[in-house]
C-alpha cells in the first residue's frame, strides 16, 4: 500500500488528510489518463507512463527482464578499473612487451565500456532510432579496435608504452 499525505493551509492551521492506494490502483489510473490527439482521421494515444516503468515501480520484474548480466559486467569493469591503478605504475617502472599489452587491452577495455555507456544513454532506440544507436556502437567498437591496434604498434614496433609514457612525461 502506497500512502499519500495531503496538507492543506487555511487561515493559521494545517490539516492534513491521509489516503492509502495500491499498486494496482495506480496502474488502473495511469491508464485512464491517456493522452489524446488527432492527427487527420488517425487517433493517436500515449500512455503517460509505459508498463516496464509501472514494473519497476510496484517491484515486478515481469515486465524488465534483459538477457544480459549486468551485475557480472560491472564486477568486471570495476576488476580492470583496479588493475589498471597497478598497470600504469608497473609500465613505467618496469617497462616490459607483457606488461604493455596488459595495460593497453585494459586501457582498450576501459575506454570500450565507458563509450559504450555513453551511447546505451543517450543514443536509445526510442529517442534516435535503431540506426543512430547500432551506427554508435559500431563506432565505438572500431574506435577500441583502433586504440589496441595503435597501443600493440607503440609496443611491439617502438619503445613500449611504458616508455611513450615516461617520454610524454619528460616533455
């Protein structure tokens, strides 16, 4: 049960009047206040809100199931976030091809996750359309391929990335 307190103001005194709603109650309402317009002889209506936010908002999880484990991923991002603070230092100290290629591919890594949650949040299907969204992650998957691509040329044809880095820091 949802309850819903009202306070009211009149002339120096408040009086407050309590109300208790269910969850079901709610989704009858949301559908009676349906938004209406015409356009030509078509009658389009949009709810205000959709099912799979109804969902999350009485707790069913019938309505959002994914097929991806984000809990696995985040688990994932935050194990390269932490290696990553040990990588940089170790490149630098001891600059070596397998320390480089650990630090480029989490490096790759790291980047690749933090785009690919930039276009989940603002390139969704609803908002730009199935192409904008597919075209952004196509994007930032041949960006990350890029960046490893130029990380293995610095380490395995130049000096090592450790030592790119140590350059850049003398300059």
């Amino acid at each position: 049960m949802l309850t819903l307190k009202l306070f009211r103001q009149t002339q120096g005194s408040m009086f407050a009047a309590q109300r208790s709603i269910s969850f079901n109650a709610l989704s009858k309402c949301v559908n009676q206040f349906n938004v209406t317009s015409r356009w030509g002889n078509k009658t389009l209506t949009k709810p205000l809100l959709t099912a799979p936010m109804i969902a999350r908002f009485t707790g069913s999880t019938a309505a959002v199931k994914t097929e991806k484990n984000y809990a696995s991923l985040w688990r994932t991002e935050r194990i390269v976030s932490i290696a990553l603070m040990g990588l940089f230092p170790a490149a630098v100290l001891y600059s070596s091809p397998i320390i480089d290629t650990l630090l480029a591919g989490s490096i790759s890594l790291h980047v690749y996750w933090g785009l690919e949650a930039l276009v989940v949040d603002y390139l969704r299907v609803p908002v730009v359309g199935q192409l904008a969204n597919k075209a952004g992650h196509a994007t930032i998957a041949l960006l990350a391929i890029v960046t490893l691509a130029g990380f293995l040329q610095v380490i395995f044809v130049g000096d090592g990335l450790g030592n790119a880095i140590v350059q850049l820091w003398k300059l």
